[in-house]
C-alpha cells in the first residue's frame, strides 16, 4: 500500500502516520521530519533547507524530491509507505509519479484531512513537542501532566520555530495557493477519498481505516 496523507499544517497527517505506520508497518516518510533531522546533524542540506522553513516557505523541490526518492528505495518500503507531507505542489506530484513509474508501483490512495483555518491557528500555536522522543501535546487539548516536560520520556516539551504566529499564517497561504491544487489533481486520477479532520485522534483514525478497505 503506497498512501498519501494530504492536508495543511497542524491537521493532523503525522500523528495518523505515526499509528497507521504502527498498526500495518508501513513506514511513515515525513519530509518534514527528514528535513528538520538534517537540521539536528547540521548537515548542509539542512542548513541550507531551515531558511526556507523558518519563513514557512517551500523548500526547493529538489531537495525534498532528491530526500524521497533516496528513502523510497530502501528495503522498508517495498511492502508500502505512507507520505506525509510530500508532494506538496502539483511540480513534486508529477515528479512522484515518475518516480515511483520507474520502479513499476503506483500510488494507491491519497486521504485529504479537511480543516478551517481558525482551527488550524489555534492547534499549531499550542502545539508543543518533545525534543527527545517527538510525542506531541497541545497547552490547551492535551497537556502534559508537569508543564514543559514528556510524560513518556520527562524530554523537554519545545514549540517548533515554524509554529509562531506569522509562520503559521505564511504556512497556510503556501498550503491554500501550492498544496491544495493537489485536491483536482489527485480527484482527476481517481485516488482521492477525505474525511473530517476536526474531530478527536481516535475518531480521525477509525474514519481513515474505513476509507482504506
Ligand atoms: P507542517 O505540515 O506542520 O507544515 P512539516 O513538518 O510537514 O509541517 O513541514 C515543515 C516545513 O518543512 C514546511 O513548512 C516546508 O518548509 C518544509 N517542507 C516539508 N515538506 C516539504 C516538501 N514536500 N516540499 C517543500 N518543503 C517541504
Ligand atoms: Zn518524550
């Protein structure tokens, strides 16, 4: 099974990856995650990717489709993935679909997570991560039992530096005028199914099973 998890920051794409990854063990390919890991190596790709995200702009397609189609052929992935976060233009959905041509696979699904704006400010502002093991909290809808620290693994609770307020609202017109045309195009190719991304993790997460059958 090859999925795409398509929808805008903060709608909760990476926490359903996370769980379907563990329940079908399909790895979960988060450019997001790949590029700020580059970041924490210090590597030059990273470098040279964190003044792109800190301004809550694309990074160039290149290097993000350079990053997948390295990562699409390991050995992990041959029974499936699940995308999150990749494409996120119609340019690097072309170029998925090449890629994974050549290797004679298809995509299978895309699931868009539907979600308003004034949703998405108030999620992301409250946001919080662990530094150590990545569990995610929200200062309003799950806080952690002692403030600013994991109740998994006592990490220290950060905010990412693209989830202030500026960023997020630059994040959501990149998503609204780049990503989203990714909706026809994937409807065009007869993939797309959506669901209700405002309701609770458990409730998202049976409502994406059912639309995997
Ligand atoms: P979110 O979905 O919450 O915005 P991500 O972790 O997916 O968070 O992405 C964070 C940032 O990483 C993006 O704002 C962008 O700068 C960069 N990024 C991630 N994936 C891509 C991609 N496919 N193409 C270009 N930039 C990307
Ligand atoms: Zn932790």
């Amino acid at each position: 099974m090859i999925l795409l998890l398509l929808g805008p920051p903060g709608s909760g794409k990476g926490t359903q990856a996370k769980k379907l990854s563990a329940e079908h063990g399909w790895p979960q390919l988060s450019t997001g995650d790949m590029l700020r890991s580059a970041i924490a190596r210090g590597t030059s790709l990273g470098e040279r990717a964190k003044t792109y995200m800190d301004q809550g702009a694309l990074v160039p397609d290149e290097v993000v489709i350079g990053l997948i189609e390295e990562r699409i052929k390991e050995k992990d992935c041959t029974q499936g993935f699940i995308l999150d976060g990749f494409p996120r233009n119609v340019a690097q959905a072309e170029e998925l679909d090449r890629m994974l041509g050549r290797q004679g696979r298809r995509l299978d699904q895309v699931v868009l997570f539907e979600i308003s704006d004034p949703e998405l400010i108030e999620r992301l502002s409250g946001r919080r991560t662990c530094e150590k093991c990545s569990s995610m909290y929200h200062l309003l809808h799950s806080m952690p039992r002692q403030d600013q620290v994991c109740d998994q693994c006592h990490g220290r609770l950060l905010q990412r530096s693209d989830d202030q307020p500026d960023v997020i609202r630059r994040r959501l017109g990149v998503y609204h005028q780049q990503t989203e045309p990714l909706v026809g195009f994937y409807r065009g190719q007869k993939k797309l199914v959506s669901l209700d991304a405002r309701v609770s993790p458990s409730a998202v997460a049976e409502a994406l099973n059912q639309s995997l059958n």
